[in-house]
C-alpha cells in the first residue's frame, strides 16, 4: 500500500490531484505555521508520510514509515526552548512555567517510549523555520534528509546564530 499524505477527511473529498492540488496551494500560501513548512518541505523533495498517527506514542506531526522515523515540530515556546523564542512571559511566569514543566515532561516521556518502541525520533524547533534564527530553506531539507538517510536514533534540529 502506498502512503497518502492527503488521506485526512479535510481532503479526501477532492477526487482528482488537480483540484486538490488547487486547493492546497489556496490552503498553504497562507498557511506557514511551522509544521505546514515542513510537511510541504518534504513532500516537494518526494516525501511521503502521515500526519498525527494516533497509533504512534505523542502523535507525531509527521511519520515516515519508509525511514520509522517520528517527527515533532516544537514550538519553541510550549516546548520551552533555550532560543530567543522560547523565553517565558515576565507576568503570570509561575503559570507559564508550571504548564510549559508540563508539556517537557510530557516530551521527554513521548521521546523515551518511542525508542524504546525502536523508532527513530527527530525533533525540528520552530527557530529553525522562522525568526532571526531560522536555516535557509535548502540547508534545512539537507539536514533532515541527513538525518532521515542516516542512522542516528534522535536528533534535534535548532536555528543558527
Ligand atoms: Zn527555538
């Protein structure tokens, strides 16, 4: 069976590629959350995988079943990053801090899980798609490519200073 990266219910109404295709450039030209660029990263340079598989330990936004290979597109914020985009608030820190604990635990456990399930696991920070920081677009295909075609069992992917 081959993979269908449209297959979510958004799409499956659009029957022939052209249409869908039309609709998701009308989608993505103004979609750039983080995630969208990586998916349409990696579809362009051929790519195929499954977004947010329930049956995958922390849903991962993105599965590559070809490279068993889970990827996670952190915000650097609610995944508490050391970068320019991931400092706290300075009102209300306690909150933040107390929920952003939350989602790192949660992190790490997710991370832990899948390898011990013998996935691989790579983590891309929003910093390194957008802001200040971010990796020019073809440097950071080749770097998950790097990683993808490697063996490495996890790797985080960060903006450059
Ligand atoms: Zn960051």
């Amino acid at each position: 069976m081959t993979e269908q990266p449209f297959k979510t219910k958004r799409f499956s109404k659009y029957k022939t590629t052209a249409k869908r295709s039309a609709v998701m450039s009308k989608i993505t030209s103004k979609n750039t959350k983080p995630e969208v660029v990586v998916r349409k990263l990696l579809f362009n340079a051929g790519y195929r995988y499954r977004l947010h598989k329930k049956e995958i330990k922390g849903k991962p936004d993105l599965f590559l079943r070809k490279f068993n290979t889970a990827i996670f597109v952190h915000g650097c914020f609610w995944h508490h990053h050391n970068c320019h985009i991931g400092h706290l608030p300075k009102s209300n820190t306690a909150f933040w801090a107390d929920k952003i604990k939350r989602n790192l635990v949660r992190d790490k456990n997710n991370i832990a899980e899948l390898q011990r399930e013998g996935y691989r696991v790579l983590v891309i920070w929003e910093c390194a798609i957008t802001g200040k920081n971010k990796l020019e677009t073809n440097y950071l295909l080749e770097k998950i490519t790097h990683f993808l075609k490697g063996s490495e069992n996890m790797e985080a992917i960060t903006g450059e200073k």
